[in-house]
C-alpha cells in the first residue's frame, strides 16, 4: 500500500510540473490527459487493492479421516450431469463414475445419480456399460488400494499405471497386483471397445435419421429438447451387511478365473439413471433445472442429507475425498450444521509439467479460494462441491430455527416453509423435506431409502417439465434460475441470510481443523478444504477434460 501512496505521489507531482512548464502550450489538452491517465490508473490500483483484501486472512484446513468414526458416516446422494454426448464423450463419463463407486465409503451409503440432459441412448447404454464392470473395478480397487480410481487414469496415462513399490502398497494381496491388474485391463479396454461402439453406432442412426427427416440440426434439436422423463435403477441399494469371498468373478465364455475376490467386499453402491422431460416451449434452465430435477428425484429415493455434485469430465482422484467433505459438514460442537457446502480444488490433466499457460490456475484455487473461507467461505464454481441438503432447501441452521419459530408463533412447518406453492404438490416430497429439516440435529440416523415401483414412479413425475411450474424451485429453493452462471448465484444466495459473530471453527471429533485465520460465516459458511499431506493426492477432484 505505501508503495501504491509513493508512486501515486510522484505521478501527481510530475503532472503538475509538466502543465505548469512554461513549454507547455496547450495546458488545457495537456491537463486533460494527465488527468484522464492518473485516473486509469486509480481505477486498476483499486481494482488490485479489492482483490487482494481477500487474500488477506487465508484459512487452511486439513482433515484427518482415520479419526472419523464409522459409524458417524451419513448416507450421501453424488450427482453426475451430462448433457451431450458429442461434447462430453460417454467414456469420460463412465470413468467418472466408476471413480466415484469406487470411492473409500460404505457401499450401502451413498448412491451415485447420473443425470442425461440430452437424453440419449448412448449415454443411457454408457452407464449400464459401466454399472456392469462396476463389479470387478470396484472390488478390485479394494482388493489392492489403487489410485486413482478411474480405471483411464489409472491404466493409461503417465503416473497413473499404478507402479507403486511394496513399500507403498496399501492393499492386502502385493504378489497378485500385477497378475490382477493385467486382466482387469483386458476387461477395461473392452469396455472400450463396446462404448466405442455404441458411439458409432449413434452416429450411424443420427447419419440415417438425417437422410430420412431432413438436416441432422433439426433431428439432433428434436433430440435434446423433447423426450421423455426417465428414472431407472440400474444397482440397487446394497445390502448393509458385507458380502464377502464367497465367490469369485469368472469369465463365461472361457470359464477363466479373473481375480479371486475371497475376503474382499463385493458389494457395489446403487446407481440410478435420471433423463428429465423436455418438450418444446418449455423453458428449461440449463443446468440448474437439471439439478433440482435430481434434487427431487433422489428426495423419494434415497433422501440423503449430504450432495455431492461432479461434472461428467471431472473424477475423482482421491478415494477419501467423500469421507473428508463429511469430517467438515459433520464437525461437532453444532460447528458442523452451520456449514452449507464444502468446495474442493480441482486438478487438470494432460497439462505439462512447467504449467506454462496457467491452466491449473494455481491463483484462484490455492489462493484466492482459501482467502474468501476466512470471510464467508469460497465461491461454489459448479463442480466438486459437497451441499448439506436442507440447505438448499433453504432450511436455517438449528441454532436459528428454534428462535425464528418461537418469535414468529408458527409451527415447524411453517418456519422453514414447506409448503405445496414452495416445493410442489408431491406429498412423498413434502415428506422427505421434513425429515431432511430435522436432520442436521442428527445426521447418524440413516433415512428410509426405496427403490420399489412406487417411489420410481413418483422420481419420475418430479423430473417433468411441468412439476415446478408456480413453485419456488430456482427462485428460494435448489439451484437458482435466470442467469447462466447459476453455481456463483447459487453460492451467494445460500449466504443472504444475516451473519452471525466471526468464531474460530472448532473439532470435538478430532477429525477437521483449520490454521491461521477465523471464519466469519453468516447462517451457513462454506470451508473450501484440501485433503492433509498424509493423503494419496493434493487435490480431491480432477478434471479428465484437458489432454495433451
């Protein structure tokens, strides 16, 4: 700042030597200049005095997740959006799921939603493609450990072949690695082949469909703006029990052993493929919509209290990135409930080592991001954000509700306004908003979670076109409307509520802290949070988008 006062002195003083010089014969003109530069140049000082006022008071956090409890780990509901094939290739979306089954957490408690807003049948076959390894890459993954857990990332690309010493093996059968990973390669890159081929397959019926109804533009329009609502489980809710080596995975045709799975969990998490409705005229919000129609759709299935949201093109590079997201949104001490959403870093690959176009963007993840969680938390970019669900519902905190009720003379229900004209009329929905109100007192308790005809037939009216028409969804509620850049509004609103007093985050459980710096969170704060040294990678979420 005293640097900015010296230089800012100087080009005052030199301006006015130079309009009062007897050379000088238009003063005027001279004077208007020297004006006109000076105040450009208050402009950007400002400019750069605003963005580093942030930076200020960074928060650094650490987790450390072998001091969770088990047994204190939620459910948890992780959402995968997609909407073009041809712009996001179905394989970077199945490695992307198959990271996330594959993730350090209890099968029975989490489910993985993959949302097509394109609706198109190589996508839908894509995830069934990959529900189907999921029952050798998730168990071989246990077996051994590995990182990362996207079998691209993993098999091919440079420092992902899984050439890890037998000092660093975290798994529970060294000798079998080797022999393992070469088959479960061979199934891998059949999978590829086979999504390869439903790729071509694709364009072969687009190419045909083109000749028969006219341009390929107006199939492709007819496409993606009007289909059908679809809901499908593909994996079922696991059982709670594991189930362990009774059987092996053996190939059929040859009637070869693959990996002997004796002692290890077979159990895979439940995988439900979502297609909201669209028809013409009706206007569809982009992404936004597509979230609030998994918003609700997972409501009356599974209900978890805790959201992951992932692009299709970003995996999941470290498997405990789940659990660390759920040390801060359950820290104790009633600091946890306060927390609306937790922000990971993202990491890119195929990005060279010297990084000479900034394409990590190093600054805004490492630098700016950590110094607005020591104000009211990071900015939500869209991708890699763990959300506690009520507060997208716009539910206050515990610590508030009590005292808005009490002083207000209303019933729960009305406090926190459920209500038809807010969420709708489904009365499943209703219900699951009220038992997700009261769960930030008690995040343990696992919510009633059915996959029965009933509650995928309810799952699907909630995802159509018509259900939130004159509802508050976009406006109080999910994921904002009106505006492209829906994640940053979505962000600020979750803060509109007044602040409360700054107070340094504390950690009975022992499992999350922060360093050098105090939160000041309004009713909801957001930590943005890297996973500790001890972890297997820096950063939790990974962008497959940029190659080399």
């Amino acid at each position: 700042m005293g640097i900015l006062v010296l230089f800012f002195k100087w080009r005052i003083s030199t301006a006015l030597v130079t309009i009062s010089s007897p050379d000088t014969n238009d003063t005027s003109t001279v004077g208007a200049m020297w004006t006109v530069s000076i105040a450009g140049e208050l402009w950007f000082a400002l400019m750069w005095v605003l963005d580093q006022l942030p930076k200020m008071q960074p928060v650094h956090r650490a987790v450390d997740v072998t001091a969770l409890d088990e047994s204190l780990l939620p459910t948890m509901d992780v959402f995968v959006t997609t909407a073009d094939p041809d712009k996001e290739p179905p394989l970077v979306t199945v490695n992307t799921i198959l990271s996330i089954l594959a993730a350090d957490y209890p099968a029975d408690r989490f489910t993985c939603y993959v949302s097509d807003d394109g609706g198109a049948p190589v996508t839908r076959e894509a995830v069934a493609e990959a529900a189907r390894f999921a029952g050798l890459w998730v168990p071989f993954c246990r077996k051994h450990g590995v990182e990362p857990r996207n079998p691209e990332a993993y098999f091919f690309r440079p420092g992902g072949t899984g050439s890890v010493g037998a000092g660093g093996y975290k798994g529970r059968a060294w000798p079998e690695l080797a022999r393992d990973r070469r088959r479960v390669r061979r199934e891998y890159e059949e999978l590829r082949l086979r999504i390869d081929a439903l790729k071509a397959g694709d364009m072969r019926r687009q190419r045909w469909s083109s000749l028969a109804d006219g341009t390929c533009l107006r199939r492709r329009r007819g496409t993606v703006e009007d289909h059908a609502g679809v809901v499908d489980v593909l994996i079922g809710r696991p059982s709670r029990t594991p189930q362990l080596g009774v059987r092996t995975i053996v190939d059929g045709t040859t009637n070869q052993q693959l990996v002997d799975l004796s002692s290890v969990d077979l159990r895979v998490p439940a995988v439900v493929y979502m297609c909201r409705e669209k028809r013409h005229g009706r206007a569809h919000h982009r992404k936004a919509g597509a979230m609030n129609a998994l918003l609700r759709a997972s409501a009356v299935l599974s209900n978890a209290p805790f959201i992951l949201n992932l692009d299709c093109d970003h995996y999941v590079n470290n498997s405990e990135a789940l659990r660390a997201g759920a040390c801060l949104l359950l820290d104790g001490g009633g600091v946890g409930c306060d927390v609306a959403f937790v922000q990971f870093p993202q990491r890119f690959d195929g990005v060279d080592r010297a990084d000479r176009y900034a394409n990590h963007n190093r600054v805004f993840f490492n630098c700016t991001e950590l110094g607005l969680d020591g104000l009211q938390g990071p900015i939500y970019f869209g991708t890699g954000c763990m959300f506690r669900r009520s507060a997208l519902y716009g539910v206050d905190p515990p610590r508030w509700r009590p005292r808005r009720g009490a002083a207000a003379g209303k019933d729960d229900d009305d406090a926190i306004k459920i209500k038809p004209d807010t969420f709708g009329l489904s009365t499943p929905l209703l219900g699951s908003v009220r038992v997700v109100s009261e769960q930030c007192r008690n995040t343990t308790t696992s919510p009633s979670c059915s996959f029965d005809g009933a509650a995928i037939g309810e799952a699907t009216a909630l995802v159509s076109c018509g259900y939130q028409d004159g509802t508050a969804w976009g406006r109080d509620i999910g994921w904002m409307y009106g505006t492209v850049t829906e994640d940053v509004a979505t962000g600020l609103c979750l803060r509109r509520t007044r602040s409360a007093a700054p107070r340094r985050s504390t950690s009975p459980t022992g499992c999350a802290r922060s360093c050098a710096g105090r939160r000041a969170p309004s009713r909801y704060s957001s930590p943005a949070t890297t996973l500790s040294d001890s972890a297997p990678a820096a950063g939790s979420i990974r962008c497959s988008a940029w190659r080399t």
